[in-house]
C-alpha cells in the first residue's frame, strides 16, 4: 500500500512538472505597446531593437514586437494571452487587470526630467491651449477640447475624474465637444492645428514635442495639471510561466547601462521595479469614476 501511494505521489509530481514544461514550452516571446505617439512600426523596431536583442539573447529564442492601433488591442493583446508583455499605461493596466487578474506589472522606466515633467517615477495630465486662445480657465468654457483614447490615463481616465472638482463641471458639461485623436500626439497635432481648442495630454509627449523642436515654450498655456500620476509599466500576461518571467525580469532589470540607446529613445533615465501596490490609488480612483458614470 505504501509502494502504490508513494508510486501515486511520484506520477502526480511528473505530470505537474511535465505541464509546467510544456506551458514553458514556446518558439518565440512578443511586447506590445500602446500607441502614445504617431511612430510606425519600423520606428518601433528601431527603438526596441536594444531591449529585443537583450531578452532574446536572456530567453534563448526570438523576441519581437507587436504593432497596435490602439490602447484597447493592447489590452485585448494582454489579456488573451495573444502577447506575453505588454508596456501599458496605469489606466490600461487597471482595465486588464480587471479583466485578469494574473496580470501583474515587473518593471517601469524612469523619466528625464524636462520643462513639462519633473524627474523620477511620476508625470502629470496636462490641458494645454495655445497661448493666443486663453489664459485661464474662464475663457475655456464651450470649447473644443481633445482627449487621446478611452483607455488612455493621462489623456482621458485622470481628467474626468480629477478636472471636473476645478470647474464644477463634468467635462461633458464645461467643453462644448470633447475628441478622441486616438493619441497623445495626435492630439497636440489637433491643437497646434487649430481643430480644436485645448487637449489633455502627458506632460512626457508635451516635453517629446518640445525636444524636437516641434513646439517652444511659449506655443501652450498650461492651464491644469493633474495630481501625480506613476508612469507607464511592462505587464506579464497571465499565461506566461513563472521561469520565463523570472528571465525575462532579471534581464531588464539588471544592468539598464546596457540599454542606454533604448532608454534614450524613451526620454527615459533607467529602468525599476514596478508592482500592483503602485497603481491602488488609481484603480479606487476608476472605481469610483465608473460608479459616478
């Protein structure tokens, strides 16, 4: 009898093992990125070239990425098991989560500090408005203003939650029409333009657009910032296998002096940790923007 349970116990722990090799088991591992900017595949490519052949080399097999058009086919991506790594922004991340969650944040990039963003983990929501059109908020009442994607933190979840106790409005209520550009970029293109008359937008594409000589310090009134918001996060699906993300972190995570050029092509200073307890404060904060809706 002892014999049958030990053989029992030994044919129990094969088969476990034999699984979690054959969900280990893969050809190839894929990171999709939310499109914060209008760069096309190619573009990608190029930037994330460094950080691909890192965690190939790490992994033993090819890494590639993933086009997206926009935030929810990232999410969709995620959440299916259709990528192994996202790079979400905190909103997205909050929506895949409910949708899964064994979806768990590793590792988030450290931000350049620049005229719009103040170094470190954090950036803000930004409503910009040329200079010309207004100086205060008065003047923005009936306008026409740009927002970047449903899903968007910055660019849509961050303003209707926390700009609406500046006005005493709901945004519906204060701007005459509110558009969806689709990105951040895309919507600072909306108002140099003149299509429209103000947009919410991350205070790091604002400086992106300035660094490249896009806008000047004087093109935007910064009319709102937003309380403090934690930057964007690489996010395992919930069907990748613990060994693989234990690769897969230890790769980009230790020694980011080598990913200096893909760094660079992210305004970004490093790479850190990041967890689920960083993001509690928005989920509650969506919580409660979802029940008010």
């Amino acid at each position: 009898m002892r014999a049958l349970k030990f053989l029992s116990v030994f044919l129990l722990v094969s088969l476990l093992s034999t699984l979690a090799q054959a969900e280990c088991s893969r050809q190839s591992v894929s990171i999709a990125v939310i499109p914060r900017t209008k760069r096309t595949l190619e573009d990608l490519q190029r930037e994330y070239q460094p950080l691909l052949e890192r965690l190939s080399a790490a992994l033993g097999m090819p890494v590639e990425i993933i086009p997206a058009s926009s935030y929810e086919s990232v999410i969709d991506a995620i959440v299916s098991g259709g990528v192994d790594i996202a790079w979400l922004g905190p909103a997205s991340y909050v929506l895949a989560h409910q949708r899964d969650s064994r979806i768990e944040p590793f590792a988030s990039l450290t931000i350049n500090p620049g005229y719009f963003t103040p170094a470190g983990h954090h950036y803000q929501s930004l409503l910009l408005v040329r200079r010309e059109f207004a100086t205060d908020l008065k003047a923005l009442r009936g306008a026409r203003v740009a927002l970047s994607d449903p899903a968007s933190t910055s660019g849509n979840m961050v303003p209707n939650a926390e700009f609406p106790a500046q006005v005493g409005l709901p945004l519906s209520q204060f701007f005459s029409s509110l558009v969806y550009a689709g990105s951040h970029d895309k919507s600072m293109d909306a108002l140099l333009e003149h299509r429209v008359d103000a947009a919410f937008v991350s205070s790091v594409r604002a400086d992106a657009y300035l660094n490249d000589g896009r806008i000047n310090r004087e093109t935007f009134n910064v009319l709102w910032r937003s309380n403090a918001i934690y930057y964007d996060q690489f996010v395992f699906s919930g069907s990748l296998c613990p060994s693989l993300k234990e690769k897969i972190r230890s790769a980009m995570l230790n020694d980011p002096k080598g990913l200096s050029s893909f760094l660079a092509s992210q305004d970004a200073s490093g790479i850190v940790p990041a967890s689920q307890a960083e993001y509690a404060t928005l989920m509650l904060m969506m919580q409660t923007l979802t029940l008010k809706q």
